[in-house]
C-alpha cells in the first residue's frame, strides 16, 4: 500500500503544477495504485466542497490562483501608463489579482474592457501580483456613446450625436441614470439588440444642456475621452513648486530673449534672439525647463505621460500640465526669471548652420510679443511695444530668418499651402466669424528657428549616444503615390513615375498647381498621400521636413516628447538627477506608442470640435447657395468644402439626378451611365444647404452646378457600363503601348 500524502501537501502540488492537475497526473506524482486511488478521489473531493480547489475540465487548481492560460478583462491602463487587466471569473477570496499586459510589438492595441485569453505567471517580485502574454483577442469591450437622451414611456432612447452613426439606442428604465429628456449623456453599450431591432445602452453619466454655451468642446472631451480634470496629487505637486534659482546655471538674463506668440497665448515655451556675427549669426533659442518641476516618479510625471500632450479648442485647453505650472511657472512670462534649456546655434550668412551647444540656464524676457505685433515693426509700423526692440532685437531676428529661408529653399521640405481656419467665438460661446489666418513672416521665423534647434537636440543625443525619442515622419506608400498621380493627371499636371521620391519632386507639382483652380485641390492630395507622423525611438528620418534625424524639443509644457528629450539633455551633460530615469529608458518605445495614439486623439477631438461649430454658425444659412470644390469621393455621394469658410459638407448619391453613378475608387470618381459625366476631386460647384446640425457637425447639400453646368437629369437608373470611359481606358492604353514602343 502506498503512502497517501496530506491535504497541505496536495494544495501544495496542485499550486506548483496547474497545468498538469489531473486526478491522474496527482496519482502519478505521489506514486498512488490501486485501491489508494479511490482514497485520493475522497480527499480531492473533499478539498473541492471546502473550496480550497476547484475543478475545470477534469483538471484541478487552487481557487485563490489564476490557472496558466486565462480569460481577462482589460482595465486599461495605470497613472504610469502600464496596462492592466483582472480575471473576468474569480471565485477565490478578497479582490480578484491584477495582472500586468506585456504587449509585443505588431500585437493589437487593447481597450478599456477588452476580452482575451493570455498566458498567465506569478510575478517574481510580487506573488499578489500577475504577469501575462497576449494569446488573442475575443472580445472588445463595451461600446461608448455620447448623445442627447429622448424620454419614454419605457426608459428611453439615446440619440448619438457622432454624425457617422445613423441608429438610435434603447435606454431600459432602470437604467436612464436619472437624466431629463434632450440632456446630454455618455453611455455604454448594455446588451444586445432588443424586439425592436435597436442596440441597448445604460447611461453612466449626465453631462448637462447640450445647448449651453461652449457645450461643443465639452462633448469633444466626453466622446474622445479625453483626461480633462487632474487628480488631486497632481494639483498638489504644482502647487508646491516654487521657482527656481540660479544655482550652477548658465545666466543668460543679459541677452533679448522675446518670445512671439499668438496673441492670445497663455503660455510661452520658447524663447529667441538673434546676435550678428561677421560670418553670419549667433542664434539662441531658449526652451522652458520643464524637467526641472516634473521629474520622473512624480504624480506630474505619470499625468503628463497618459495625456501625452495640450489638447487645444476655440473656446478652452486641455492641458497637459495644470495651470500652477503651465501659465505660470514654467512659462516663460515678460520680466520673470525662468529656468530654461538654451541652445546656442552659429549659422552663415547663408543660413548653414556650423555648430551649436546647449546650455541649463536662467533667463529674463525682456518682451511677450503677438506674431502680428513683430511683423507690424519690421514692417515700418512699430507700436509703443516693439519700437524699443525694432533695431537691436526685431531687425537681426528677421535677417537671421532670410538667412534661413534661404537654406531651407536649399533643402527642399514640403511646402504645403494650406490656410488654417480660426474660429472667432463671443463671450457666450456663439461663433461670430469664421477666418482663415493670415500667414505672416513672424510666423515663419519662429518655425525655422524651432526646426534649427529640433535638429540640433537629436544631433547632440546622437553624438553623446544617449537614447532619443525621435519625430518619425516616414515616405508615402506606392498606393498613396498613384491616387496622387490620378489626381494630378485629372487637373491636367504631371507626376512622374518610377523616380524616388524626394520632397522636391512634390513641390515640383505644388507649384505647377500655383495660381491654378485645382491648387488647393492639389495641395489636399498631397497632404492626403503623407504618411502620420509619430515618435518612436528608432530614427527613421523626417521625410516631409527632408531631413535625417528630428526630434522635439521646443514645446515641453504641452508635448510629453519635448520633456524625454529634455531629460535626455540633462543626462547627457551632467546637469542634474533629473534627467531620464531607467523606467523612462525601459518605456521609451511604449511610451512612443502611448503618447502618438494621444496626439492622433486630440487631432480628432479638435477636427471633429471645428465641424460642430462651423454647422452651428450655417445653421441660420439653411437654403442659401455657395460656392465650394469636390473634397471627396465615396459610393454613397461626394463631399463639397465651401470657400467661404472652409466647411465640408455631403451631396448624397441619391440626390444627383436620375441616372446611376459608377464610382471609381482608384480614380476617386464618379461617372454617369447616360451621360458620361465624370466628377472628379477638385471639380468647382455650387450648392445649397439643406441641413446643419451643430450637434453632429453634419452638413447636407445639394448639387446645383458642377464646373459651372446644371447636372444632367438623365433618363434611367441603369447600372450599364458608361461607354466613355471604356473608350478612355482604350485610348489610355493605346498612348501607353506606343510609349513604351516608343522609349524600347
């Protein structure tokens, strides 16, 4: 008879081996045959009704422990940016384990109530805490809305105010959260479709009026998930900062550091002055040192990483760090002492840079100037302000720039013409005004300056091969190259084939577009056939600014990256123990991630805020005709961007008389079956509004003239092939056959 082992040393086994805990593999382990086995069955039996182990698939485990492969439910990330996640069924004692989500690179990016089966382990250095692998994804988590709640007799319905969602969702009566008909709310998915066909939502939060005044960027927040409120240890550690001193800083207080910002500017990261030399320029341009108050492990460090950067609305900011330290401490006021990091740039009178260094300093700004201000004094109109600096400060900055036009004309970057629109609101949050901003001088020198010292930053990091958190901008993919040549051929340009590519060759085409009707057309495709630019700690070069290796540097109060850059500057000099720690070096690659998926939030949370307050401000216009241009192709109509003001709007398919429309997605066209009309991206028209929803910043046309000519109404709907275009596909291929005959 073997010896049976006790129940402490069962639990101990079955804990030890959860992947081999058969009822066999326990016998097999303990050596148990026999009629002993039946006494086994009795005590493993008797271990599972105390619960103390529990049965799955004929396999035994310890309750209080996750078994080696796990479903889990994805928590989303932590304060630190590590991603977490919990059992989604635990039947041991007390709260179920965290586990911390280790990502390889290329696996799917996970959410906030995802579902996924992963290999799980007991961390080594915490046994309450759990490490585990991605197997895959097997579900998503709970859909969320924002829209505006309609009562009912039985709960009611949310109505999305997303203008690509065109359904409603049934709201329970237990689950309305209490919210009054035409509130604003956020919801989740709740359940499947109900009887009536419609998705089911509880509401989890009531956000108010949605007419109430700056409700637009308040519904950009709720709906992106934007972070817009600080935890109260991170207010905490702004408040006690104070300012910093001297110290064994460089004292740079002597020289004219202004900034040029807009004029409504709150904060002023960077600095710049220009001194003459007899070979051409000494350039300073001088950043806030924000490292110096929000250090690595630090409540304001593990923000500012989650929010990744200042997300910026007609009406209000996000910002990245609180106020205490944003619009005042670390901004670079006129007349405040302020620590900064300062490089010191040489340039000739041709613009080539021939050195530079960096410095941790102190600085005084001697001036806040507005771009308009500046710009006004060199051009022979100083106010009260500028006229103390026009000789000595403006005029030198402003000869520097030429000289930087004139390398930058050399190199070739992409020279996009693309008016930026600014919305004017009033006091109680209604759009007055819709302009397109003026693009001044000032506002090139302060770019060509920042570009100077961006490349200057990941030139030293390299040198002193420290690590560094690069601005990726890589080349168009061939797909996006041929919809552009399309595009170009269609306006009647050239966009020759087979060549690599070079930043010169776009601009080639951007300014044989110049002057043209189709210019703004062709700048639109070019921008569209550009790759997202991101950060990454791989250098893949900089293709759209043509240049090697970039970095940011110039804008740490409201861009995380700009700050790791920093700290890598402080490291590399000896400047302090501030500078990047091992958590910092360890996540740079995840942090890359983390901060670019941030960016690309804020760019939709303020595209989508401009479309809502530009369908507010035409809502008044319904019914009345403008102008505008073909933006876009899709197989369920064409998208029109009026001149006036920029906005974009919908001529859906059906509304284009009565013929059918062949839609052509490499040519990105739109051709009639009878009449052979082809519309093309660029194409002039003139239409009438016929709905503007500020909620959704929905716009609805219709088409009353296309490149100055009614449509034509057609007589049937037929799906027939149109025959012009097999004849211009024939002869296409024709010209081609006898090129290619031509150049053997």
């Amino acid at each position: 008879m073997s010896k049976l082992p006790t129940s402490n040393e069962l639990l101990t086994w079955i804990r030890e081996n959860p992947r081999d805990a058969s009822k066999r593999d326990v016998a097999r382990a303990f050596n148990i045959k026999g009629a002993d086995r039946i006494e086994l069955k009795r005590m493993l039996k008797e271990l599972t009704e105390k619960g103390l182990i529990t049965k799955e698939r004929k396999h035994l485990r310890d309750p209080n422990q996750l078994p080696p492969v796990s479903v889990l439910r994805v928590l989303g990330p932590d304060a630190n940016g590590d991603l977490f996640a919990e059992p989604a069924q635990w039947e041991g004692e007390g709260e179920p384990p965290r586990v911390h989500l280790s990502l390889r690179p290329g696996e799917p990016a996970l959410g906030e109530g995802d579902r996924i089966l992963a290999r799980t382990a007991v961390s080594a250095e915490d046994p309450a805490l759990y490490s585990a692998r991605l197997i895959r994804r097997i579900g998503t988590g709970p859909r969320k809305l924002v829209g505006i709640f309609r009562a009912g007799a039985e709960g009611g319905r949310i109505v999305p105010i997303d203008k690509k969602s065109d359904r409603e969702w049934q709201v329970a009566p237990g689950e309305t959260h209490g919210a009054r008909d035409g509130e604003l709310v956020e919801a989740e998915q709740s359940g499947p479709k109900n009887r009536l066909g419609l998705p089911r939502a509880a509401i989890t939060e009531r956000l108010g009026n949605p007419g109430a005044p700056k409700a637009v960027s308040l519904i950009a927040i709720y709906e992106h998930g934007l972070p817009d409120a600080f935890p109260d240890e991170v207010l905490e550690e702004a408040a006690a900062a104070q300012p910093v001193p001297l110290g064994k800083r460089t004292d740079l207080r002597h020289l004219p550091l202004i900034t040029i910002d807009p004029a409504d500017a709150r904060d002023h990261d960077d600095a710049i002055c220009a001194i003459p030399t007899p070979t051409g320029f000494t350039l300073w341009v001088a950043i806030a040192d924000v490292a110096a108050y929000v250090t690595p492990g630090s409540a304001l460090n593990r923000e500012a990483r989650i929010r990744g950067n200042s997300t910026y609305f007609p009406d209000r900011v996000v910002p990245m760090l609180p106020e205490a330290l944003s619009a005042d401490l670390c901004s670079l006021h006129e007349g405040e002492d302020r620590p900064c990091i300062a490089v010191e740039m040489h340039i000739t009178k041709d613009g080539t840079k021939t050195g530079h260094t960096f410095h941790r300093a102190l600085m005084r700004c001697p001036a806040a100037l507005a771009y308009e201000e500046a710009q006004a004094a060199v051009d022979g109109t100083p106010n009260a302000r500028t006229q103390p600096f026009l000789e000595d400060v403006l005029t030198p900055l402003f000869a520097a720039y030429r000289a930087l036009a004139a390398a930058r004309e050399r190199r070739q970057p992409l020279n996009l013409d693309l008016p930026e629109r600014q919305i004017v609101l009033s006091d109680d949050g209604h759009v007055t005004s819709v302009n397109f901003k003026e693009r001044l001088d000032a506002h090139k020198l302060v770019e060509e300056f920042m570009v100077l010292a961006n490349v200057a930053a990941a030139e030293t990091l390299e040198q002193k091969q420290r690590p560094v958190m690069y601005r990726v901008h890589e080349e168009p993919s061939p797909e996006k190259l041929d919809a552009l040549r399309e595009t170009a051929q269609a306006s009647g340009l050239s966009f020759a084939k087979g060549q690599v590519l070079k930043t010169k060759h776009l601009n080639a085409l951007l300014d044989a577009a110049a002057g043209l009707e189709e210019a703004e057309l062709i700048n639109l495709s070019v921008l569209r056939s550009m790759t997202q630019a991101y950060y990454a700690p791989e250098n893949f070069g900089h293709f759209g600014l043509h240049l090697q290796r970039y970095a940011h540097f110039t804008s740490p109060i409201r861009r995380y990256a700009d700050l790791l850059v920093h700290r890598a500057l402080i490291t590399a000099h000896g400047w302090g123990d501030d500078g990047l720690s091992e958590h910092d070096i360890e996540n740079l690659a995840a942090t890359g991630e983390l901060i670019s998926q941030a960016e690309r939030r804020s760019m939709i949370a303020e595209r989508d805020t401009t479309d809502r307050y530009l369908a507010a401000y035409l809502a008044d216009r319904t019914g009345s005709e403008f102008a505008g241009r073909v933006s876009g192709i899709a197989k369920f109509g064409l998208f029109v961007k009026l001149s006036e003001t920029g906005a974009d709007g919908l001529v859906p398919l059906s509304t284009l008389g009565n013929e059918y429309w062949h839609y052509d997605r490499d040519s990105q066209t739109l051709m009639g079956s009878d009449s052979g009309l082809t519309i093309a991206l660029g194409t002039p028209a003139l239409v009438r509004l016929k709905e503007a929803d500020g909620l959704t910043g929905g716009l609805i046309f219709e088409m009353l003239e296309l490149d100055g000519k009614s449509l034509p109404t057609g007589s049937t709907r037929s799906r027939g092939k149109p025959q012009k275009r097999k004849l211009a596909r024939s002869r296409a291929k024709s010209r081609k056959i006898s090129r290619k005959a031509g150049r053997k």
